[in-house]
C-alpha cells in the first residue's frame, strides 16, 4: 500500500521546545514516514524547536505574534507563508496559539494536533492537574484533525497512561509526552500513505469511521 504514495511535504508550527517535533524528524531520517519537513515556524523567536529544525537542517522560520495588531493578520501572515511552502499536511506540535476558524478552514482537513489530555475531557490548558484535581484513574494524549472548535476535532487515536496515587503533575505530564512522541509520528504515518482523512468531519482510517475515542489499538 505505501511503495505507490509519493512523498509528502510537511509544516510544522511549534511555540517551544519541541520534543514531538523530534520525534517526528527522527523517524523521517529512519525512513519510517515516507515525508520531508519542508519548514518549521515558530512564534516565539526561544522556541528550541527552531533550534532543532536548524539541526536537523530544515528551514526554521520565525513569525512574531506580536507584530500584528490582531489574531486575524498574523492568522493571515502565517497562512501565507504555509501556502509558499505548499504542504500536504500541517503538524501543530506545541503551538500555543488559538487559531482562527478562517486559517482552520483554509487548511481543513491537512491540520494535525496532539492534545494532552483523552478528548473530549479538558479541552485548553493544564490538563495534567485538573485530571488529577478530578481524581481520574487514567490520563493521556489525543491526536486529532484540527476543526474550528478549540481541541474539538475529530479524535484518530488516544493513548493512556494510569494516574497514581499522590501523583505529581508534572511526573505525569512527563509520562504522557512519552505516549504522545510514539503516537504523533504514527499517525502522520498514516496520513502520509493516503490510509488517513478527515470526511464530512469524522476521521476515516482505511476507509474505516473511526469511534469517538479514535483507532483502538488491541
């Protein structure tokens, strides 16, 4: 099924450090993802991702959020540079930005997000803690198509980890970016080889709807 697909281009946008954008990097120079990152674009000038694309020598570009007098302009800024660049596939990973629904439609259903927490619980930030705060038993990570509604698209695969009893946060954000840097990479696996789409806004895995939760592994 994968020797036919050609190879796809793909941008990534990070705000910090960038481990998943690593994990990422590092199967395409094994071979594992049949893909080029044809740029990373960041909008904070520190973000180690940049570092990591240069590298990596993939081109790193910096776009400041605070340079434009609105969500709109710099929404606009970025879609234009995407655009130059003409990816199949746009891999947010780390970025601390809402987007809005205009830049969402322009690349709707080419945008892949890595949310930490099992959608559709804690959508937005500190999921870690309020997992805790909420006394769950399990936690993790969610990969979805990215759709207007903030962490709201469709789910392509979750994975858990258990919570533990007087369980730190951060101990447990650590453990869910270990998840998150072997599903990220799987999943753009997918997309790369045409096995995985978004149709009328549910995702499609070998022409399979998946379940709200996303692909069950086992």
């Amino acid at each position: 099924m994968t020797e036919h697909t050609s190879q796809k281009s793909i941008v990534v946008l990070v705000s910090g450090n960038g481990s998943n954008l690593q994990a990422i990097i590092d199967d395409i120079s094994q071979q594992k993802i049949n893909a080029r990152i044809s740029a990373v674009i960041a909008n904070q000038e520190s973000a180690f991702g940049l570092v990591r694309a240069k590298n990596a020598g993939i081109p790193a570009i910096f776009i400041d959020h605070k340079s434009f007098a609105s969500r709109e302009e710099y929404d606009a800024k970025l879609a234009s540079c995407i655009e130059e660049l003409s990816p199949n596939l746009i891999v947010l990973a780390g970025f601390m930005r809402i987007l809005t629904p205009a830049f969402v439609e322009r690349f709707s259903g080419r945008m892949l997000n890595i949310h930490p927490s099992l959608l559709p619980k804690y959508k937005g930030l500190n999921t870690h803690q309020r997992a805790i705060d909420a006394n769950d038993k399990e936690h993790g990570a969610s990969v979805h198509f990215v759709t207007p509604e903030l962490d709201g698209g469709p789910v392509v695969l979750q994975s858990k980890v258990p919570i533990f009893d007087q369980q730190e946060s951060k101990e447990l954000a650590e453990r869910v970016q270990q998840q998150e840097r072997q599903m990220y990479p799987l999943v753009i696996k997918w997309f790369c080889e045409e096995r995985l789409k978004m149709i009328d806004n549910k995702a499609v895995l070998d022409n399979q709807v998946l379940a709200e939760e996303g692909y069950a592994i086992g």
